[in-house]
C-alpha cells in the first residue's frame, strides 16, 4: 500500500532554554553548538536526508536569530567570495533550505510540547508530518528520521522513535509499552509522559522523534493539561492510538540528550572526535594536559 509521502518537518523551537543559563539568557538554546553546528542545524540536516521539503519552525521571543540562520548572509557571503574561501561559501549555501521552504510561527506562551505541536496546524494542514525535537542528537547511519521513513513506507500510520534508557531516568521522558513485532516496527501498546519509574510500562522512551498524522491536530486543541501542567503532545498520542496505529521504531544509533549539560558536552568531545580536521589537534592537546590518554 503506497502511503501519503511526508513532506513537511516541525520544529518546536520555542522552548526558554533555563538548563543553560547563563548561556540562554539572550540566545536560543537551539543555537547552542556542537563543535561548529547549531543544535538546530543538525536536526534541519537529519530531515533533509530524510527527503523533507518543507521545515515549519514554532518560535517565540528571543528566538529571531533562528530565523537569519537560515537565511543568506549577503555581507558574510561577499566576504567570504572576496577572500576566495570558496569550500565554506559553497558549504554555507549546502547549510540552507531552498527559497520558500521554511516557515516561521509563535507559541506566544509556553503551555507545553502539545500546544506547540498544535500552532503548527494551519500550515501543515492534512497531511501527515514529521516532528523533530531539536534537543536530541542523533549519531547513526542513516539518521533516525530516514530509518523511520523507511519503516512508515510499510506500515504507514504514527510512529515514535524509541530507545531503551536505565530505568531510573525513565521519569524525565514519555515512555511507551512494546506490543508484537520487530525493533524496526512493533505496535505501541500503551503511552504514558513522565511516569514514575513504578508506573513505567517499560524503559523504552519517546527519543524526539515522530511522524503523525493531522488529527492529533484535533486532538491536541482538546487536550488539557497533563504532566508538569503542561499540554502534553504524549497525552493526545494516547488518544489517538484508539482510532489509528502507533509503530515504535527502535532506531539504530546513539542519541545525545542535548537539553542537558552532560548530554551537551558529551556530544560535543564524540562529535569533535568524529571530525577528521580536529581529532588529532583535539587529542594533542588533551594529552598534554594529561586526559584521555587512553583514546588514540
Ligand atoms: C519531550 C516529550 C517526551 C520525550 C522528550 C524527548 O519532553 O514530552 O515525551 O520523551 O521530549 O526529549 P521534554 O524533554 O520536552 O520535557
């Protein structure tokens, strides 16, 4: 059965960023780096691998420079020809969606996951789409959205990609119960958002990773608020699961939970280390302030 192809990504970008201050004080958190990379343009990147033509970005305050990142920079670009630095122009104008495919609007308030998902509505309209939670970075091959594209292509439906976590950290994210079927694509029997970890139906979590279909749209305008006061995106997934499927895709790779230092600076040391151009100066100097003399 040939399934409504996913052509649109969300992006909540809305959030305050209160992990990070003072670093968020006057900067979105989704501009924080990952060695040279803002969060956000990893997760922009992941949706393009994944053949995602339009990107919607839910914003608020603060958070205009998201906008002009994704925007030509005619002075850096002029330079950049000027001095002949012709691979970091060309690898600049790679970084970029093409002209009319992004979209920008606000949560005024910040009501929760749901209600950002929700403001999203009118320009992702019905079609199915992806939701990507920029806070979590990926490190796999393909990037986790493609393997799940691969897997909606068969199943179709709603799918949450999924991973399994030590069963105490199992109250910092929404988690799902596994029914029948393989790690590429089983039925979620049950969701629950931050439980604690006695009422957990398992260790699998909700890794920032979706693609939905438009009712929870509906859903989501309904919906009242549930764990942390908030209007939660899991509470009308479970809602929906009543009428359409929910695929757990248990995607291969590793995740960085970018919302938090440790997951930050963990990432950034791996992705440093992953980089040709920097491994060895990185590891010099490490060295020679004697840490990770194990690593070669
Ligand atoms: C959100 C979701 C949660 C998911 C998590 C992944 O929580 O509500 O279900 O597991 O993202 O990062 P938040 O991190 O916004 O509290």
């Amino acid at each position: 059965m040939v399934h409504k192809r996913v052509r649109t990504a969300v992006f909540p970008v809305a959030g305050l960023g209160t992990r990070f201050l003072p670093a968020t004080k006057a900067m979105p958190k989704e501009m924080l780096t990952v060695v040279d990379r803002p969060l956000i343009q990893y997760a922009v990147d992941e949706a393009r691998e994944a053949g995602i033509e339009h990107f919607v970005f839910v914003t608020g305050r603060n958070k205009g420079v998201i906008e002009d990142h994704f925007d030509r920079q005619f002075e850096l670009e002029t330079t950049l020809e000027a001095r002949g630095k012709v691979e970091a122009l060309a690898e600049l104008r790679m970084d970029l969606p093409s002209a009319g495919r992004t979209s920008f609007t606000r949560q005024q308030e910040p009501l929760g996951l749901g209600h950002a998902v929700w403001c999203a509505r009118d320009i992702v309209g019905d079609q199915p789409f992806a939701l990507l939670l920029p806070d979590m970075l990926f490190r796999s091959e393909p990037g986790v959205l493609k393997q799940m594209i691969e897997t909606y292509e068969e199943t179709g439906g709603n799918l949450v990609a999924v991973e399994e976590v030590p069963p105490e950290d199992v109250s910092s994210y929404g988690i799902v119960a596994r029914g029948e079927g393989p790690d590429e694509g089983f039925r979620i029997t049950q969701m629950v958002e931050k439980p604690k970890p006695e009422d957990a139906p398992s260790n699998l979590i909700i890794s920032g990773r979706y693609i939905l279909q438009p009712e929870i749209f509906n859903l989501l305008a309904e919906q009242t608020k549930g764990a942390g006061g908030e209007i939660q995106l899991t509470d009308a997934m479970q809602t929906l699961m009543r009428s359409q499927t929910f695929i757990g895709v248990k995607y291969r790779g590793q995740s960085f939970d970018c919302g938090a230092k440790i997951g930050f600076l963990t990432a950034n040391v791996v992705y440093a280390l992953d980089r040709e151009d920097i491994r060895d100066g990185f590891l010099a100097e490490l060295h020679k302030l004697g840490v990770g003399r194990e690593i070669n």
